[in-house]
C-alpha cells in the first residue's frame, strides 16, 4: 500500500474525515477521489487487481447496493470485484421508509438492506421477489436461529437473508458528559449540557420510538394520543440539534456531536476507536433488530445481486465484515472466524439482562401516516 498523500487545499481533518467514511462505507471510493481532489485511487491503494471479465462470468459490470452508513468493509467489495470483474456501486440509506419511496419511483437497485419490520411491507407492495437459494449456496438456513429468519418467510417464500442484528441505543461524549443510560436521560440532557451538540436519527422508527419510550409509551406505538405527546417532545429538543442525520459517525469523532442516537455498529466503531465516546442501551427500553439482504423485484442485474449476496454469505467474508462493521452474529459459522475480543464485545454482545426492555420494530410503524407526518413536521421545524 502506497503512503496517503494529502492534497493540497484541503485540512487534515478533512481529510481523515472523508478516509474514514470511505473505510467505514460511507461514501463510496469515487465519491472520496472527488471530495479530496485525489484524481485516482492509487493515491490511496497499490494498483488496481487484475478482474475477471464480467462478459464471461455473465454477471453484467455493475451490481447497485443500498445500505446503511458505516456498514460493510470496502475490501469486500473489492475482492469481488476483483475474482468477478463487476463493479459494486454503493448507495447510502438513511431508513427503510426512503428506501421504499425511491423504489416506488424507479428501478432503483439490485440489493437492498431492509430491517425484518419492512419485509412484509416490501412484499405486500410486490418490491421483492423471493429468493432461489440454489443461487446462494454459501447461505445455511440451519446456520440461523428462527427469530432471524422469520421476518423474512411469507407463504412459505424466503425473501431475504439475515446479514447481522443488533440494537439502537445512545452514545455521548464522556469528556463532555456522564454516563447517559435512558432516553428519558437523552432528552433531559440535549436540552440542557448537551444543547446544541445532539443528533437525532432521520429515521422515524428510532427517533420517535425514542420519543416515545422517554415518555413511558410502547416503541411502536401508533396511538394518536402517545404519539402527540411524542412530537411535543420532539419538538421542545428540536432548537437544541446540532442535526437530524443518521450518518452521525463524522460529527461524533470530531466532537462537534457531543450526543447522539446510536446504532450499535455504529458503537462498536466509535467505542474502538475513540476511549471518549460511550455507549448504552436505554434501561427504558428501545430497539433490536435484524438486516437482511434482499433483491427488489425491479432489480437490474438478478445475476450480479445474486453473485454478490453469495460473496457475503460466505462465513470468512461475513467475519471480516463483521470484524469492521460491528454487527451481532446471525450466522453460527461466522463464530469461529471471529476473534475473541470481538465475541466478548458488549456492544456487539449484550447480555440478555440489557436486551430485555427492547422492541422489534413492527410492519405497522413503516406505513402508519401519523407517525409519517410527525417526522416530516419535526425535519422541516426550524432549529
């Protein structure tokens, strides 16, 4: 690997911002050459891989992936570039609501990353189509504790496979700020030390489900009453955001976030590589859940997603991932390709004592229309 060289007119800082989203997935490889001026990637990488030729593979040149911040390891994607000779071209997601809308309004992309509460809606509205395993022959259904793989059976169809699980908590700044141990202590403290320094998700799931779990009500919750409670809160902590993001990584490792909504990937990667940033679940409750990967039923290149999904389905290429990421373990063979620092990680791992006041989230809450509404209202509010 060739040593970075910074360009110049652009701060180091910034630069170890764009190097660490491009690590972390964020942004993909040509939007990092664009945002540092670095006009080719061997400024960051030895020459490029010999790669297979896509014509002879039959899997087209390009596979287009949706999925969420700080979620895969780039070196995944470019191995399989490199054994395959197809391009992976990365999408970042900010919910599974967004997601559904921009599938609605075109051919959109030939995987998707989809929590277990969107499957049924993806598959009422005819958005996925279901999956022929002799095409995945890496993935081991026997490998898959039932709670993970249910979300994604209808009619007796697998749409989806699990790609890892995990949970939705809150991490702080312990330079700045004790322990924070419940949302009802998030929006106490965002609106009072933390004022001007917090990060709400833009994500309604999480974001009223937070609301809603300070205020002593379901995660799920769709009652009328609960939930305008919800964005009264919302609403009183809005003035005091620095952002409503769900790619909250950049702002906390700068310290310019002192406080934010947290997935527990996104905690396992903050936590390792900062001693100042802390993570709890709320003892008040919040959020489990699991990912899949699906292929949309509008999809481009069925061939390429499906040669892909398998590339990730392989265990050794699922440790890595999880090695970088920080998802919890779906698949059992993924356990023994893991270090043990990493299986003993209570971010990735908590104990069942932690994990008892969180919620799945539900089908209802993607589509329910006050929930919709409320969010909308609370982003467009001004600060």
């Amino acid at each position: 690997m060739r040593k970075m060289v910074r360009p110049n007119g652009l701060d180091r800082q910034s630069f170890l911002d764009a190097f660490m989203r491009l690590k972390r997935g964020s942004v993909t490889r040509r939007d990092f050459l664009s945002i540092t001026g670095l006009g080719a990637a061997t400024a960051v990488l030895a020459g490029a891989p010999k790669q297979a030729s896509a014509t002879n593979t039959g899997l087209g040149r390009k596979v287009t992936l949706a999925t969420w911040p700080n979620y895969h390891d780039p070196q995944t994607f470019e191995n399989f570039t490199r054994i395959f000779g197809v391009e992976v071209d990365v999408s970042i997601i900010g919910s599974n609501e967004g997601t559904m809308r921009a599938l609605e309004m075109g051919p959109g992309w030939d995987i998707i990353v989809p929590t277990q509460y969107a499957i049924g809606p993806y598959v009422d509205r005819d958005m996925l189509q279901p999956l022929d395993l002799s095409l995945i022959p890496n993935f081991d259904a026997a490998a898959h504790a039932k709670r993970h793989l249910k979300p994604a059976i209808i009619d007796s169809a697998l749409y989806a496979v699990p790609k890892n699980a995990g949970t939705t908590g809150i991490a702080y700044n312990t330079n700045h700020l004790s322990p924070v141990s419940s949302w009802r202590g998030f929006f106490d403290i965002a609106v009072n030390e933390a004022s001007g320094r917090v990060i709400a998700h833009d994500y309604q799931l999480t974001t009223i489900g937070g609301a809603l779990r300070a205020l002593g009500h379901g995660f799920n919750s769709c009652d009328p009453a609960e939930l305008e409670a919800a964005e009264k809160l919302l609403m009183m902590v809005k003035p005091h955001l620095h952002s409503i993001d769900s790619d909250y990584q950049p702002a906390m490792r700068a310290g310019e976030a002192w406080l934010t909504m947290c997935w527990s990937n996104d905690a396992f990667q903050l936590t390792q590589d900062h001693d100042d940033i802390g993570f709890s679940l709320g003892t008040d409750g919040g959020e489990i859940w699991t990912d899949f990967f699906a292929i949309p039923t509008k999809a481009l290149n069925r061939r390429g997603a499906y040669a892909l999904i398998n590339h990730l389905m392989d265990p050794q290429t699922a440790a890595r991932e999880h090695i970088c990421s920080g998802g919890t373990v779906v698949d059992s063979r993924v356990m023994a390709f893991l270090p043990e620092e990493i299986i003993a990680n209570a971010v990735t791992n908590p104990d069942e004592a932690a994990l008892t006041p969180l919620e799945f989230g539900i089908a209802r809450v993607m589509t329910d229309p006050i929930r919709a509404d409320i969010m909308n209202r609370f982003r467009s509010a001004g600060g």
